[in-house]
C-alpha cells in the first residue's frame, strides 16, 4: 500500500535481467502480461482481506513495473545492477 494522499494499493510486476541479449526487462512485458496483470489486479480486488488474513482496505490501485539489470561491476562508477519503476503501466 502507497500511503496518500490517496492511500493507492500497488500490484508490482518485477523483471530481471542479466544480459540484454533477448530485450531489456521493460520489453519482456508485452501487452498480453500487461493485460493478465490486470484481470489478476482485478481478481484480487474483489476480496475482502489478504491471505493472511489481513483486512484488504477499499483504495484506489494501479498496476507498476520494477526492471531490475543484474549486469557484472566493473569498477565502483561502471555496471552493476541498475532498477527502474515505471509506475502505472498500460
């Protein structure tokens, strides 16, 4: 939960990458992932209380994108892992 104004509830999609050999992380959610992300978001908001058992508060919500890079450190200022948030993905 983001607290607000307005508290958002957040439903986070995380990709990972270690090489760009196949696309960057933000190119691995296409629109089909994007569009299951949503009817899953969707889904979850029709309960009531989380798994746990934890009352689940009516809120706004929007769907985010985490892209981590995992790439090799090859000195204190060159590589390493680099993360992007793009929030509320479409």
């Amino acid at each position: 939960m983001q607290p607000g104004p307005p508290p958002t509830l957040v439903f986070v999609e995380v990709r990972t990458r270690t090489t760009n050999s196949y696309g960057t992380a933000e190119e691995s959610v296409g629109r089909a992932k994007v569009k299951s992300l949503y009817r899953a978001a969707t889904t979850a908001r029709r309960e009531t209380v989380l798994p746990d058992g934890t009352p689940l508060p009516r809120s706004r919500w929007r769907v985010d994108l985490v892209a981590v890079d995992l790439w090799p450190s090859l000195s204190d200022s060159a590589g390493g892992t680099t993360v992007r948030h793009h929030e509320g993905v479409e």
